[in-house]
C-alpha cells in the first residue's frame, strides 16, 4: 500500500518544487508589504490590507481564473512575458507556482506583520539617533528581529502551496509531470475507479510533509528566539 508509483514520485517532486518556488518569490515582497501595514499611516492602508487578505476570502477558482486573464498567453502581462522574457506561465509549473505564491501570500504576510508589530520602536529610534539610516536600520534591527516571524509566514506559504488545489487547477490545469502536483493527483485517484489506495498514499505523504515543516518552524523560531535573547 506504501509503496509510491513512478507517477507519484513525480508528483512529490514537484510539489516541493512548486512549494520552494511560491516561497522565494513571496518572501521579498512579503516582508516588505508586512512593513508597510506594521509601520506605515496612510490613507489607503485598509484598502491594501483588504486586497493583501482577498484571496484568503474569494473563492480560489476566482483566484485562478483572474491568473489566467492576465498571466494567459493572451493576457496583458502573460502576453508581455511570453514576448519579451520567453516566459510563459499559464499550463506550466511556473505558473503553479505562481498561483501557490499568491494563495499563500496572505498567510506570510500575517505572520510577518504580527512580529513586526511586536518589535519595540524604541530600539530602531535609537539606531536612527546615532545616525544611521532608515535601510540599515531595517537591515540591522528590524529585520533580525523578524527572523521568527519571516521564519513561521515562510513555512505557513510553503504549506499553504503544498495543499493549494483549486487556484492551480484553474490556472495551469492537471497535468502529469507538468502541473500535476500532489492535491491534484489526488483528485484525480478519487475520480479513478480503483484509485483509492493511491489517494491514501498521497494523503498520508501530504500530511507527513505539513506536519514536518510546522515542527522544522517551530525548531526554527525557537532557536532565533533564544538566540535573540541571548544578544539582549
């Protein structure tokens, strides 16, 4: 019952690609979106912590499909892409990642933005008095002092694109070896008759990978925690 198919194997491999990728490409812009909500005061801050949270509350398939007009080869920026760079997103495994990236978008960016908020302003005013300026003091105390929330939204992304389905089916599509992640493969056992043991097995397997990246989070956030007490 245990023993993986070639087929799965691949689907294994690339949803750990497809998860490593959505989070490298969320985490810059995370942590600076997470920066902007913890510290800025400006008259649309409501309306980018709404549009930051929205694909937490619209259906994935809306989610999806709004990838797919504008990252398709006929749409505005996938069309750009595909011209210019010879990169093309839509039925692709760049595109899952795509799509995985912005699904768990919002989790990073909670996570982040809950320990910035935590920070105490004292310490980067301090800095600030000495002269430093205000990227180096981000990079010297904020940022540092983040780690354990950068830590904990990294691995709630990369969960989160491990399990995404409905965004990446829309938008890429199920394709063996191609897009075919783990959820997918699932869904597609479910629908084959006598598939059910190969629907455990991927059950099991996606469980077993979730459950490890909370418990290397955690190890992680606690070690940058002592560490930064230690220095205090």
């Amino acid at each position: 019952m245990l023993e993986l198919t070639a087929e799965e194997w691949v689907a294994i491999g690339l949803s750990l690609k497809v998860a490593s990728v959505a989070t490298l490409l969320a985490l810059p812009l995370g942590i600076a979106i997470a920066l902007v909500l913890a510290r800025g005061r400006f008259p649309g801050h409501m309306l980018l912590d709404g549009l930051v949270h929205l694909p937490l509350v619209v259906p994935p398939v809306v989610t999806g499909y709004a990838l797919l007009l504008a990252f398709g080869r006929r749409g505005p920026i996938g069309a750009w892409l595909e011209a210019n760079l010879g990169l093309v997103l839509s039925f692709r495994w760049t595109g899952a990642a795509l799509a995985c990236a912005v699904m768990g978008f919002p989790l990073m960016v909670r996570a982040i933005r809950l320990n910035m908020e935590q920070i105490d302003t004292g310490l980067e005013e301090a800095a600030a008095t000495l002269g430093a300026s205000p990227l180096w003091v981000f990079l010297t105390v904020t940022l540092p002092l983040s780690l354990p929330g950068i830590i904990a939204g990294a691995v709630l992304c990369f969960a989160k694109a491990l399990g995404e389905f409905g965004a990446t089916i829309t938008f890429v599509s199920n394709i063996p070896g191609e897009t075919q992640t783990i959820p997918a493969a699932i869904y597609t056992y479910t629908q084959t008759p006598g598939g059910d043991m190969g629907a455990l097995r991927l059950s099991l397997i996606a469980v077993a990978l979730s459950f490890a990246a909370l418990i290397a989070s955690e190890m992680l956030s606690r070690w940058t925690s002592r560490r930064g007490a230690r220095r205090t």
